[in-house]
C-alpha cells in the first residue's frame, strides 16, 4: 500500500499549479523533484509518476501517448523541418529502505510482483532523470527559436529489471513514432561533484545477465554419505570451476566479471539434501565474451555433474533469465559533438572522463536497434563540492547509487542537468 504523507500532498498541490507554466523556475523544478523523491514507484507501477509528468508535457505542447510498453510515456513536439532528437528518463525506483534523513525521504511501502510489502527509494536517482526532462523540455519550448527538427521525450519504466526499454521498442517505439537520428539520456551519480558532467567513450556500461543453476543430487543421512551425491558438495565444486571462464577462458583484455552471489540448499545439519540453488550475475562489454561466458558455464556444471555421478535424468538445469541488459556504447563521434556542447555551456573544467562501470543500463538497447542510432548517455555529477574535496582527500567515503544513504545535491545537479542536456539538444537540432 501506499502512504502518501502531508508533506507529499503539499508538494503535489504546489508542482501540479507550477509546473504547467512556462518558464520553469529553478524552484519550481527542486519542487518537482523533492515530490518525485517522495513518492517512488517500483518498476511496472509507475502509474501515478507517469501520469503526472504526461500532464505536465502536454501543458507545454507535447503531443503525448501514454502506456507504450505497458507503462511508458512518449512526447513529442515538432519544431520544423530537421532531424530527429530522442531524450530519454527512466522512471522506476528500487526497494530500498531510505536512510538519508531528507525532510523530503521517502516513506513510501508498496506491494513488490511476489506480494510481499516493501520500502521504496529513488536510490539510483531517477528522480534526478525525470525533474532534468522534464526541466530540459520546458527550456526547449520556451527557445524553439533556436532550433528546428521534431524533439522526443520518452519516460521509460523498468530500467530497474532491464525489461522497459525492451517492451517499449516491442510496443512499436521505433514505428509508430518518428525514428530519432540521435539519442541522448543522462545518469547522476557519485563519481563527480555536483556542477560537473563525467563521460567514457565507446563501450560505457555492461552487459547484464541473471543465471539461475538448480542442482539435484541424490539426499540421504549425512552419516552415510557414500549412499547419496551430495548437491552441496557437487555446488561447492561448480562455484570454484566457474571462476576459471574468467581467469582462464576469457582474452585478459575483454572484461568480464562472473559472480555467485546466492546459493541456498539443505535444512538441518545431519541431512544431505537433494537441491541446491545458485544465483548468478554475468557482466561484459562485447557480445561475443557474453555468448562464451554463458556457453561455459553450462559445459562446466555439465561436466561437473557427470564427474559426480549424476544420472542424465539428473543433470542440473541453467536458466537464463528474461532481464537481459545490453551493454551501454556511447558512440564517440557523436558523444564528441554533444560534449562540445556541453562543454561550451558549463565550462570544459566542468567536464572530464570517467572509467567505464560494470553496471547495467537498459538506455543501450535503444542504439542497437538497426540501423544503429547513434547515442550517448553521460554522467551527472551529484556530490556536494565540499564532501567531493574531502573524499579526493581520502577523509570521507561516498554513497553510491542503489545506497539507502544516495542524496544528490539536488539544486547544482539539477541546474547543470538541465543546462547541459538544453544546450546539447539545441546544438543538435540547429
């Protein structure tokens, strides 16, 4: 259920009178993006947030649809003859109890797709995402002078589960609306003080991929072991042969990351079981070190289990779960042209390279679909410039996306969000 306290309420009753109007004040985009912090949406729920900013765009003269991929949101806004812009934000937060004690922290409990009730945070700031949008949208009408070509602005659920923007290019994205030349979309984070924008060329972000591995074995009194094949056994030996795909099997030079991070199995000390489960993530750059990485695994628990003595009707299954995320590859012709603007607009001191991150962000799938877009998604800087100086100096250490403790300092990071994704869509739609 959700409880949406008076806090909450003012918030909504002040963004839905000030937020229809143009231009958006500095305020009036800190406002919606404090109401945004407060009422986080899990991802497939993001009913009452799209609603509000689909209302919002409209009010600006955005022709909007709603619910393409299920929840998504397209606005669209034709300025003239010229090319085609897509900017994208995510809308989805996480079930994360927030610990930031912001007068503006969420309180927020929902029901998660197991029907088990969870706290709910904009922990990786997708708050931040939507208030840019929705401020950069704003920005752009008001100057439409300054600039010709058609401007889409996508709202996309899910990001969280790597399936909204799959669903949204499934839903006819690419051919019922106009095709974009260009993408661009943002990310804030810790990896750079508040006023500052970070970017990596080429690939920026990782493949994802969940493997779950079930394995049977034959249970049975633990003080008579030789009349079973012991799972936990057979499990301890798979978890250590996975860990050569990566040391032995993968090119040193491709990375590559392969984690257990779960294995359950067994109740009670003096029982052999005869299941255990194993919960894996896989990160990569390159399709190819994905497709191999996902090949060995399954040659290896394979080998593993006849190594053990398991019947065939007894080999463990691998399954490849739906929440595939492709890797992030920020084009660099494109990403070069685009920093030119930003750089022009913030100052180049206030732009700077940052190593790529094994992280995952569905944003990438949108360029891979052929022909290729060219896209770039750039990094927001979010930290407080004196906790930024005393981190450089090794006092303090920061929280990082996904933490109950993430807080962007919301009105530099807004202000630089909104000026360098304005001053990039102008430039490139001139």
């Amino acid at each position: 259920m959700i409880n949406i306290n008076n806090f909450s309420l003012r918030l909504l009753a002040i963004s839905l009178v000030c937020l229809l109007s143009i231009p958006l004040k500095a305020e009036d985009i800190l406002t919606l993006y404090k109401y945004l912090h407060s009422n986080p949406e899990l991802s497939w729920q993001e009913d009452k947030t799209s609603e509000l900013l689909s209302k919002k765009l409209e009010g600006y003269g955005f022709d909007v649809s709603r619910g393409i991929g299920k929840k998504g949101v397209v606005a669209i806004y034709k300025n003239g003859e010229g090319p085609t812009l897509m900017i994208r934000a995510d809308m989805d937060g996480l079930p994360v109890e927030e610990k930031t004690n912001l007068p503006y922290a969420s309180k927020i409990k929902s029901m998660n797709r197991f029907g088990v009730e969870v706290p709910v945070m904009h922990a990786c700031g997708h708050d931040i995402h939507m208030a840019v949008l929705i401020g950069s949208a704003s920005e752009l009408v008001l100057r439409k002078k300054e600039w010709s070509g058609t401007l889409i602005m996508i709202l996309q659920p899910a990001e969280e589960v790597g399936q909204g923007s799959l669903e949204m290019i499934n839903d006819g994205l690419f051919e019922r609306f106009p095709r974009p030349d260009f993408n661009l979309a943002l990310h804030v984070g810790a990896n750079g003080p508040a006023g500052s924008v970070g970017y990596h060329l080429g690939y920026s972000m990782a493949n994802v991929d969940s493997v779950d591995i079930i394995i049977e074995g034959i249970g049975g009194h633990g003080a008579y072991p030789h009349t079973t094949v012991d799972p936990i056994v057979l499990s301890a030996q798979i978890v250590l042969a996975l860990q050569t795909i990566v040391s032995r099997e993968i090119n040193p030079l491709e990375p590559a990351v392969l984690t257990v991070g779960s294995i359950h199995g067994g109740l009670k000390h003096n029982i052999i079981p005869d299941e255990v489960k194993l919960q894996l993530t896989l990160r990569s750059y390159s399709d190819e070190v994905r497709k191999k990485t996902i090949k060995n695994i399954k040659r290896i628990v394979k080998g593993q289990a006849l190594a053990a003595g398991l019947p065939e009707d007894k080999m463990p299954t691998v399954i490849l779960k739906d929440e595939h995320t492709p890797a992030l590859y920020n084009d660099p012709d494109f990403s070069n042209k685009v920093l030119d603007f930003i750089r022009d607009e913030i100052g180049s001191e206030n732009v700077f390279e940052v190593p790529a991150v094994m992280g995952g962000e569905d944003f990438g799938r949108f360029g891979r679909q052929e022909p290729r877009i060219p896209s770039f998604l750039f990094w927001l800087g979010g930290v407080e410039k004196e906790d930024w100086v005393k981190y450089k100096k090794g006092e303090i250490s920061l929280a990082s996306n996904h933490s109950p403790f993430f807080a962007p300092d919301p009105k530099p990071t807004l202000s630089t969000g909104v000026r360098a994704m304005t001053s990039s869509a102008i430039g490139l739609l001139k």
